[in-house]
C-alpha cells in the first residue's frame, strides 16, 4: 500500500514526532495509517519504559469535578518546558477526569490514565508519571490552583459556600497551610511536644511550675490559633477569621494542600 507526504503530515499531527519518523513507520506498515500508528507507538513507548528512573522534578496538579466528588491529582515530568506545555495541561486533566471514577481516599494510576500520561513520554521524550491523588464525595467543593501549577487545594465543606469565598479559602491554605481544619485536628503529639518546650522555656528562665504550666497552656492555644484553618486570621482580609467567612450552620470538612513534589 503507497503512502503520500499527507498521510505523513496527518500522522505527524497524531503522534507529535518528526516526519521521518512517521515516513518509517508508514514504510514498515506497508502504509496503513492506523498500524502505523499503533506501531509507533509501541515502538517509542518501549524505549521510554528504559527512561523512568530519570528524575522527575517538575510537572503540574489538577482538579476535577464529578457527580457529587472531586479529585485532586499530581502529575511529574522532568523539564518545566514541557509541564508548560499545553499538551501536559490537556493530559494532566484528562487524567483527573479519570480520576473521578476512583472511589475515596488515595487514587491509583488507571489503565486509561497510563494510557494518555504515555502519549505525552512518547512525544516528549520524556519521564511522565502519576505522583499522586485523592477522592471526596459528598459536600460542596472548591479549589485554588496556583499560576504555575505547582501548589494547589481542593477543599470540601458540607453546605454550600459562595464560590469566590471558598477559592479565597482555598488560596488561604496554599499560602498558610494550616495543621489541619482546628485544634481536634492537630496530633496529641505535636501539641505535647509543644507544650513541653514552653514548660522548659519557662522553667529555664525561673519560673515555678504553676507559671510554666499556664504559660505553656497559652503558647499552645496561641500556636493553635494560628496554625489551624478555622481560626487563622484570613489572608485576604485579616480583620476576619476564616470560620467568620463561613455562612452559619456550615463548615469545612475536609481539606488538601499539594505542593509539587511535596
């Protein structure tokens, strides 16, 4: 079967690679596009599965909606050049859209999300890889994801929230990160060893143990003050608490903060 500098371009067009590539494949498929095709591509994805250990340093995080859920999911590549590249943005979020079918809690790499995360190695050369993500149901949602794709939240609350109010919220927790939604959040550990570096302080300057004891109580209430979501004072608008953005009878349920690679 004879082939024409157009059924190369086309192919070109569908794989990404070069025209002589393309030439090759339509040669060795006696010009049959669709072999062509599939033999290009087992025929690249082979020589990127040699190249995963390659580190994967930069890439981009999405975040997609379903039917009462929502997913977050981190994607890896190696260069900044092709995390923004459009054709990354495009499979970042095909992949979350993937992701919506996951039930809850940890999201693992499906078949049809290697499948579109290998069409982005295969034309780019590079290591891609699925890092990580999460699944919520239930609630109303709302995220933030930052101009350079590297710092995200998706946040659930259970009633509905103004949907600036709850980006601005998430905004908050990218910039802030909170140790967690309040006070019961945070771990009995993290508070005892809080707690116990404020007694010593104290007793290192004189203090008895009464005094110690209450001003480490007051450190603590401090520190909890500022570093849980409902409590800290609002990025955008310090005269007021996040809980006070929050309309009545509603709060935040759930919360997750993604740095890229973090």
């Amino acid at each position: 079967m004879s082939f024409t500098a157009k059924d190369v371009m086309q192919l070109r067009q569908k794989t990404g690679l070069g025209m002589m590539d393309c030439k090759k494949a339509l040669t060795e498929n006696n010009g049959d596009a669709e072999a062509a095709e599939a033999w290009i591509r087992e025929k690249k994805k082979g020589k990127m599965d040699t190249r995963t250990e390659r580190t994967t340093g930069e890439g981009r995080i999405g975040v997609a909606y379903g039917d009462n859920c929502a997913v977050i999911v981190e994607l890896q590549t190696e260069t900044d050049f092709t995390a923004k590249n459009e054709a990354f943005s495009e499979m970042v979020a095909e992949v979350a859209n993937f992701a919506l079918a996951s039930g809850d809690g940890n999201v693992s790499c499906s078949d049809d999300m290697t499948k579109v995360i290998d069409e982005i190695r295969i034309t780019t050369g590079e290591n891609t890889n699925f890092a990580r993500g999460q699944h919520y149901s239930g609630g109303h949602f709302g995220h933030y994801i930052h101009h350079d794709g590297k710092r995200a939240c998706l946040l659930q609350t259970d009633g509905e929230v103004d949907g600036e109010i709850l980006k601005g919220i998430c905004q908050h927790i990218v910039f802030h990160d909170p140790l967690g939604i309040s006070a019961d959040d945070v771990p009995a550990d993290v508070i005892e060893k809080i707690k116990a570096d404020a007694i010593q302080q104290a007793k290192d300057t004189g203090k008895n143990d009464e005094i110690a004891q209450k001003m480490a109580d007051g450190k603590v209430r401090k520190h909890l003050e500022e570093n849980t979501l409902l409590a800290q004072k609002f990025v955008l608008d310090e005269s007021k608490t996040v809980t006070e953005l929050l309309p009545e009878g509603t709060t935040v349920t759930a919360f997750i903060r993604y740095t890229l690679g973090g």
